[in-house]
C-alpha cells in the first residue's frame, strides 16, 4: 500500500511524461497499443494509492462490459431489463457497501437509542476506495445508455477499460459519459501542438486554483470550524467564504487539471465547471457548478422520474430527490442530506414560478462590468451558497446549526477576529486577484484560455510566468484533493 499519486506530487511530474512518451512514440499510432498504455498507466496511477482495490475497478469493469455485450444480442425487454437490473444492483451495492454501511449501521443503532432500546452494533473497519462515487456512476451510465439504445454497445474490452481507468479523471472526475468519451478510445488520435499548449495553459490555471487559492484557503477556514463556538458571526461567516473557494478552488482545479492532461493524449473531457459563483440564480450555480454530476442526476434520474413534464407536485417531488441523492452521493453523514435539502428548498420557489431557466447566458456577456441588478443577484445568490456550505463543511447538523444562528445574529456586526490575521490579508488579496482573472476570462472553457491571446508573446510568457511564479511563491499548506474522499 502506498500513497496516492496526487497530481501535485513529484511522483505525478514523473509519471506523466514517462506514460506521455511510451503513448506517443512507443505505441505510435497504433490505437489498440494507446489503449493498452492508458490502461497500464492508469491501474499503476490508481494502484499507487492501495493496490487491492484495483480488484473494484476490474470487477466494475467487467461487469458492464458484460452487461453491454449481452444488451447488444437480445431485443427481448424482460431480459434487457433483467441486464440492466444488475449492473445498477451490483454497482450500487458495491458503493453502497464501502461508502455507506457503517452510516446506516449507525443510523439504525441511533433510532434504537432514541427509542429507549440501545443497541451496540458491529462497525467495520472498512476504507472508503478513493473515487469509487465517480468510476461506479461512468460505468452504470454506459449500461443505461446502452439499454436506452442511445449507443451501441463495445466488443472492444482494451478501449472500454480504457474509458471505465482513464487515469487524469479517474479518482475525482468529471463524470464521463460513454456517448462522449468511449469513441474517443476507438478513433485515431493526433497530437497537436495548438490542444497540447491549450491542455498545459489549463494544467497550469488548475494548479494555481489548487496550490495557491484551495491550499492557503484551507488553512483559515480549517482553523475556523475547529471550534466554531468560540467566534461571532461575522468570522464564522469569513470561515465560510474561505471554505467556498477552498472547495472551489481545489475542485475544479482538480477538473482542469484533468481535463488538460487529456488534451495532452488527445482526449476532449467535458467542462466540469463555468464559473459558478458569478451565477445570477440558484438554478444557474446548479448549470455551472459540478456539470458532470448535476447533469447525470437529470439525465438518469430526474428525466426518467418525469422531470418536470408532470404535476407541480411531483416536479417538487423529483427535485428534492435529485438534490438529497446529491446530497447524499457527497458523504455517508446527514450534514450533505440537509445541504442536499437545503439547495432543493432554494431551487423550488424557482421552479415553481418558471424562472429556473431565466438566467442561461454569461453574465454581463461582451460587457467589462454587470449591471447594478445582476451584481445584487450574484451577491445575493452567492451569500445563499455560503450558507449551504456552513452544513457542506461542519461535523454535525448541530454544529451547522449553531454556525448559522451566529451568522444571523448581532455578532455578524462585529469585526471578525481571526488567529492568523495577516496571513488573512494576504489569502484575500489573492482571492481576489483570481476573480478579476475568472470574471475577465468567463467567456473562455477557463479563465486563461483566451486572455493571453490578445497580448504580444513577450507579455503572454510573462504572464504564464508569472503565474508560475506566484504557485511557488504563495503555495500553501499542502492538502488532499477535497473529492478524493466522496
């Protein structure tokens, strides 16, 4: 058992360009020989972390494999149905073990205790395998599609362990889709200069995201919610807005990281995030943030449901599905149930006076600032996540609670008071600085892809550089990647 190859680590800076050598000038253009690599690659850059559980990742393999092969050669529905039944049983039952046993035992024991009948039942020990949420829900979404004939299915084993291991989005996503990224494993890939500059411009951006924003923003809001009884409101609310670009920052710096690896062998990933903290409305920070999972959840879950083709009732009844699934996919702990539900309440009041799809453009599109109007929404929309974060982040529903009745008492007005005072000026600043950035490149796939276009090479260089430098001189604390534990 080792440790997990990050991919801001020295083991990662070795690996990659030894996996993008043996791809490009070993395999040639070979495809079945690239798929063999990426597939070798990927289990040792999974098997770095803890060997056995590459065991999980083969089974789920094979399984829909299997599963896609035999819907490929019936069209009699029972015995389609009966396919599908068990990849969705066998891939549920394998998450639901590892990620959510002890949460019911523990539930149930509670329920019990509560009722004045105490029960002491058997923990396991058991490790929660690093990305298991996301390689379960790739593989279960090529079965459904296969099923719901909206693809045909592989005989292709290399390119479909190839789809199920890929290694830059393995552990922490985006979600893939078989309709978008099998194909690529079955087509000639080319390497180009203009995707491998595009792939490192966004490799580079994700790392800042990670190393400058998420790291030194972990450390403020981490010695917040420490102990939160002992602050007012108002640093209780700082903690808040330091955890919001905390996740942020270390999530989707984590899906640009990927996605600009894949660019390096050829790969188009899908956009994972689109600035969601510029969103007007709680139904666009939902289009903009973690697209890969929300759209999974309409797709093969809200969608098949009824979506919102039926009653009011029941599109209320379908989003507060779709949001406490959401809610629950995050963590075996009630603080993601309440954010789920906490979210559903937001979303509903614009559900139900049909102004969910108002806001589906870039904000202040071809514009240098936003109106007066959409300033207030964005504040407005972005205080209402900062809230729903308080639950996200705490240990207990209790704590998220007594966070919150702080924030909305009279110590809100307080000046905040934090142990670390000048290092909190400092993280500010470059919060900051990485806003100005995100709102100048929102219309781009991410903040730098077309910013530097415009400016003379001297000044484009002295830009990437410049960012560079700014990683290694502000890095902070070194912390995991947020998602490796969902």
């Amino acid at each position: 058992m080792g440790n997990d190859m990050q991919f801001i680590s020295i083991e990662f800076l070795v690996f990659l360009p030894l996996v993008f050598f043996a791809y490009w000038f070993l395999a040639g253009k070979n495809i079945q020989a690239q798929n063999c690599i990426i597939v070798l690659a990927s289990y040792v850059f999974y098997g770095w972390w803890d060997w056995r559980f590459l065991l999980l990742i083969a089974a789920s393999t094979f399984l829909d494999f299997f599963v896609g092969v035999k819907l490929g050669l019936t069209d009699y529905l029972p015995r389609r149905k009966l396919y599908l039944l068990l990849s969705v049983v066998a891939n549920l039952s394998l998450l639901g073990f590892f990620k959510y046993f002890n949460f019911f035992m523990d539930s149930f024991a509670a329920a019990f205790t509560f009722l004045g009948n105490p029960i002491d039942l058997y923990r396991l020990r058991i490790i929660l395998p690093v990305g298991i949420s996301f390689y379960t829900f790739q593989t279960m979404s090529y079965s459904i599609d296969v099923y719901k004939r909206n693809m045909p299915p592989t005989n292709d084993f290399i390119a479909f362990s190839a789809y199920v291991s890929f290694f830059p989005q393995l552990v922490a996503g985006p979600i893939e889709r078989a309709t978008n990224l099998l194909p690529q494993f079955s087509s000639e890939r080319f390497f180009t200069y203009e995707a491998a500059s595009d792939g490192m411009r966004q490799i580079l951006w994700g790392a800042f995201k990670k190393i400058v924003i998420a790291d030194n923003c972990a450390v403020i809001a981490n010695q917040i919610f420490a102990s939160p009884e002992r602050f007012s409101g108002s640093t209780l609310l700082l903690g808040a807005f330091f955890f919001a670009f905390q996740i942020y920052g270390d999530f989707s710096g984590y899906s640009d990281i990927a996605i600009g690896v894949s660019r390096l062998f050829g790969f188009k990933l899908m956009r994972n995030f689109a600035n969601p903290y510029f969103s007007r409305d709680i139904a666009e920070f939902w289009r903009r943030w973690h697209i890969s999972l929300s759209t999974w959840f309409r797709d093969y879950v809200y969608i098949p449901l009824g979506g919102s083709k039926k009653s009011k009732a029941i599109n209320v009844r379908n989003t507060f599905i779709i949001f406490l699934l959401s809610g629950f996919w995050h963590g075996a702990n009630w603080t993601f149930l309440v954010w789920g539900g906490l979210n559903a309440l937001y979303f509903i009041p614009l559900m139900l006076g049909n102004k969910n799809r108002k806001n589906l453009g870039i904000v202040a599109e071809g514009h240098l600032l936003p109106s007066a109007g959409e300033l207030l929404s964005m504040v407005t929309t972005f205080f209402m996540v900062l809230i729903a974060w308080v639950f996200f982040r705490a240990d207990s529903v209790a704590q998220a609670m007594g966070i919150t009745m702080k924030i909305f008492s009279f110590s809100l007005f307080e000046a905040p008071k934090i142990p670390d005072s000048n290092n909190v000026w400092i993280v500010l600043f470059l919060v900051s600085l990485f806003l100005v950035v995100e709102w100048f490149g929102r219309e781009g796939e991410y903040a730098i892809q077309k910013i530097p276009a415009k400016l003379p090479t001297a000044l484009r260089y002295a830009f990437y550089y410049s960012i560079a430098f700014v990683i290694v001189l502000a890095g902070g604390d070194e912390q995991q990647f947020i998602y490796f534990q969902f």
